[in-house]
C-alpha cells in the first residue's frame, strides 16, 4: 500500500516538473533586433524563495514575420511600438518547458500582445 501511494506521489511531481507552457506573462527587459528579453524567473521549474538580490531569469523571445504584435485593444501593431518595462502576454509557436537553462529560455513568438 506504502508503496503504491509512493509511486503515484512520485509520478504526479514527475509529470508537473515536465509541464511545458504555450503562453506566460512579463515585463520586457530589453528589446533588441526583433526579439525581447522578458522577465521569467516565475516559470522556472525549480521553485525557491526569491529575494530582491536574485538574480533576473529572463527569457529570449524570438518574431518571426508571422509573429502577430497586438496593444491593449487588440489592434495590430509593431514590434518597436513595446518598450522596456512594457507588460506583455506571449504565446509560443510551440509548447516549450522553460527552466534555469539558457538554451530552455529561448523560444518564438505566436502572438505577442500589450497587457499594461
């Protein structure tokens, strides 16, 4: 019985850790040649106490010509419209699992729209 409820515990955590995401939301740090670097440390999977002397997990948001950029209405605009400090919703061309790796915080934007 022990042993079947530690198998079951042990699987649910396996399959969170490796949740991938399609969307996140965060403040552009620096935009830079048609992409962004957004502020990212709440989609680690490895979760910790963060303190203001943490450092910035930022996540490299690649366009495309298909990337659609949207304001807060929803009216199509472009990329050098977003400024740093701007509050964006992403969503990703594929689902991708982000974590405290640089090569995992690289990902291509579907949609890219203005939330603040």
């Amino acid at each position: 019985m022990h042993q079947s409820i530690f198998i079951f515990l042990f699987s649910i955590l396996f399959v969170a850790g490796c949740t991938k995401i399609d969307s996140f939301e965060g403040k552009i740090e620096q935009v830079r040649n048609g992409e962004l670097l957004v502020g990212c440390n709440h989609l680690l999977d490895e979760t910790s106490n963060h303190s203001s002397d943490d450092v910035l997990y930022t996540c490299q948001v690649e366009t495309t010509d298909e990337t659609v950029v949207k304001d807060l209405h929803g009216e199509a605009i472009n990329l050098e419209n977003l400024t740093i400090g701007d509050r964006i919703h992403i969503v990703l061309v594929e689902p991708e699992r982000i974590n405290k790796n640089s090569e995992s915080r690289k990902v291509v934007a579907k949609e890219i729209s203005l939330v603040e």
